[in-house]
C-alpha cells in the first residue's frame, strides 16, 4: 500500500478485566505498521487480558497480543505480505520468509493458540481462519462470539463500518 494512501480497515484493542470484556477503537494508523498496533496495546493497563484485532482491506485479519518476551501474532494469510507493510512486517516478527508470490492458497503464520487461555484451542482458531469465503470482521466477529464478547464487539463494529 503506498504511505500517503490511508489502508482501509478497523482495530479494536479486547480488554477483559475484573470479568468483563471491553472492546475500544484503535486509530487508523495502527492499520499501517505493527509496532504502532503493538505499542497500542501495550499501553493499555489492564490487571487482565489484552489483545488486539485488525481487519485490513477486506483482505485479512491480525490477531496481535503483546506480553513480556515481545507479543504473539496471528496474521491470517501469509500471502498478504506482499501488499501489505503490516503483514510484511508481522512475518518479519515471526522470522517467516514472505511467498515468492500470490496463488489461490490462504494459510497463517503465527501462533494458533493466541486465544487458548482465553476459551478459543487453535484447532478452533484454524476452522476461523479457514473460512475463506467470509471477510475479515465477519471472522473476527466470530472469534467474539466463540470468546464472549460478541455483544461488545458487535456494537463497536456497528459504528466503526457506518
């Protein structure tokens, strides 16, 4: 994507403490580069988990949460990396070299446990992924709801795709 064209999408930061779940907007520019995502997030103080969801252009989704070695990091589809600076770079985190080009097949890079401790084992997170046919919030819509904030995360989305 070129720098001066804004790259269409959303960020939520997924906040849940004593119990409850809260879902806050991110700013566009986390969209763009993924240490701006990550420090995000890790700016967040919160006793209780934290982790962000990206979905970029329509194309594919991050998963992204920050803890005290670095962060762990899910991206979607691999392929992205070629036309995308945030995909590139979470394949740079992961020390996972970039397709040498595009074809049919979508698989993630990362870790499928991300979510484990939270309700969702990565055989479930790879059904998610493998849904090819949906976009990227409906696929994260559907991490919400198989985590428990769905309803949270189903309102900030109302607002964020107006």
């Amino acid at each position: 994507m070129s720098d001066q064209e804004p790259v269409p999408g959303f960020g939520v930061a997924v906040v849940r403490e004593d119990g409850k779940w809260r879902c806050d907007p991110m700013d566009a520019s986390v969209l763009e580069e993924l240490d701006a995502a990550l420090d995000a997030l890790r700016g967040i103080r919160s006793t209780g988990a934290v982790f962000g969801l990206l979905a970029i252009d329509e194309e594919f989704f991050l998963v992204l949460r920050p803890n005290p070695g670095g962060a762990s990091v899910l991206l979607s589809d691999a392929a992205a990396a070629l036309d995308y600076d945030i995909a590139a770079d979470a394949l740079d985190l992961l020390s996972v070299e970039p397709p040498d080009e595009v074809d049919d097949d979508v698989w993630p890079e990362g870790a499928l446990d991300i979510l484990a401790d939270l309700g969702l084992p990565a055989p479930e997170l790879q059904v998610i992924v493998d849904e090819v046919d949906l976009y990227p919030d409906e696929q994260l819509s559907m991490i919400a709801q198989r985590i428990g904030f769905d309803t949270e995360f189903g309102k900030l989305l109302d607002t964020l795709l107006k």
